[in-house]
C-alpha cells in the first residue's frame, strides 16, 4: 500500500487503516523502533502474557509435592 506522510505539528504522521491494525492486533500502545531505514512498529506486549494460560494448579502434582502443612501456618496472623 502506497500512502503519504501528514504534517502533524512539528512531526508527521501516517494514517493506517482499521484493518492493518486489526490484523496486527493493534490496539492503543505500540512499540516502535528503528531498523536501519525501517521503522518497526508492533503492539505493545505485557510482560509475561500468557504465561498460565490453560495451566490447571489441580493437575499440576509435581509442583505441590512435598509441601507439608505446619501448626504456625494455621495461626492468625499478627499486624
């Protein structure tokens, strides 16, 4: 797609269609850099997304075993 630079202020802007940003998952924050004379623009990504999902702490045997109980845990807490 062919398009021109906007004078914005001081800068310049480029409109980019609904459907580019749509299918770049593009919603309001955006990462941008340079790459030689490329400029890189992509969603901004949350640190560790998607990290548990579809993880059942249920079925997950090997990270509870050997945990046991203790008479302090099951005491109030004093603040």
């Amino acid at each position: 797609m062919k398009t021109t630079l906007r004078k914005i202020g001081n800068s310049r802007g480029v409109l980019i269609p609904a459907a580019f940003l749509a299918a770049c998952e593009i919603n309001t924050e955006i990462e941008m850099r340079q790459e030689g004379q490329r400029i890189i623009i992509e969603p901004l990504k949350t640190v560790r997304a998607g990290w548990f999902k579809g993880y059942q702490a249920a079925n997950d045997t090997e990270a509870w075993a050997g945990l046991v109980e203790t008479t302090e845990e099951n005491e109030d807490w004093q603040w």
